[in-house]
C-alpha cells in the first residue's frame, strides 16, 4: 500500500513540475529578447515553398539546463 503513496506523490511533483515549466514558457512568450527556438546557430533555410528549421542551438541548451535540473534533483535526493 505504501508503493501507491510514492506513486501518488511522485505524479503530484511530476505534475507540478509540467505546470511549473508551462507557466515559465507562457511568461518568456512575454519578453521579446528572450525567444525560446530562435537562438544564434540554430538553422533556418527558406526557399519558395520550402521551409526547414533545425534548433541546434536551442537543443543544446535545453539539453544542459535539464542536465543541470537532474543533477540537482540527484544531489537533493541524497
């Protein structure tokens, strides 16, 4: 009975979290300098009737900031 409370509180945190990083990406939308997908070195290649968009950039820093996030989540857990 013990393992559905950890589960409970788990999806609780999880859900927290999602609502946590919405708010965070509705209140960017906010800033005009501060546009998520739009960074220096991500690819952007248009043509007539072709558009092709690769965030490089952008997902190397999504990458390091959630490395970051699960690392301190690793340490706070100990």
């Amino acid at each position: 009975m013990e393992s559905l409370g950890a589960i409970g509180r788990m999806l609780v945190v999880v859900g927290l979290g999602l609502v946590a990083v919405g708010l965070l990406l509705v209140l960017i939308q906010r800033f005009p300098g501060l546009r998520i997908g739009r960074l220096p070195g991500d690819i952007l290649i248009q043509r007539d009737n072709f558009t092709f968009y690769f965030p490089i950039t952008t997902m190397l820093v999504a990458s390091a900031i959630l490395s970051l996030l699960a690392l301190l989540f690793q340490m706070l857990k100990k």
